[in-house]
C-alpha cells in the first residue's frame, strides 16, 4: 500500500510584494489536544518554501482524517507570524 503523501508550497512576501529569503516556516496540524508538528521549510532567495510530510505525521490518537494546516514563520528564533 502506498503512503499517501502531502505537498505544501507557497511563497512569503514583503509588502512591496518581493520574496523574503531565510525565513523558516513550520508547517502544524491544529488538534483538540497537542498540535501535530508536520514539517517544515527554509525560504529560498524568491521567498519561495516546499513542505512535504506523510500520513503518519498528524494522524495519532483520534486519526484524523485530513490535516488541518496552519503555519509558524521565524525569522532565526524569532516568530514573526503564526496563521
């Protein structure tokens, strides 16, 4: 049986609309109790991040049936936006 497999990319931008770089961006499964940690990414020079991860990664206790993402962007140790 295959692994079914999840893919997330996306982009951080400034205002003026130009890609961030460096920026590390955490990819979290909300849950009821403890919020799943799924993956996570490093910006490239365009801003631009990938973030693949597996089943295994939010399905535990209560064997979720489709992640509900939200993300966590730091720049070094510092949070800069949670969504």
């Amino acid at each position: 049986m295959a692994k079914q497999t999840y893919n997330i990319s996306g982009v951080i931008k400034d205002n003026s609309k130009k890609g961030i770089s460096n920026l590390r961006v955490e990819a979290w499964d909300k849950d009821l109790l403890i919020d799943d940690f799924v993956g996570e990414a490093t910006t490239d020079k365009n801003g631009k991040f990938k973030i693949g991860f597996t089943v295994k990664r939010f399905r535990e206790l209560f064997l979720d049936r489709k992640p509900d993402i939200f993300f966590k962007v730091y720049s070094g140790e510092i949070l800069l936006h949670s969504t």
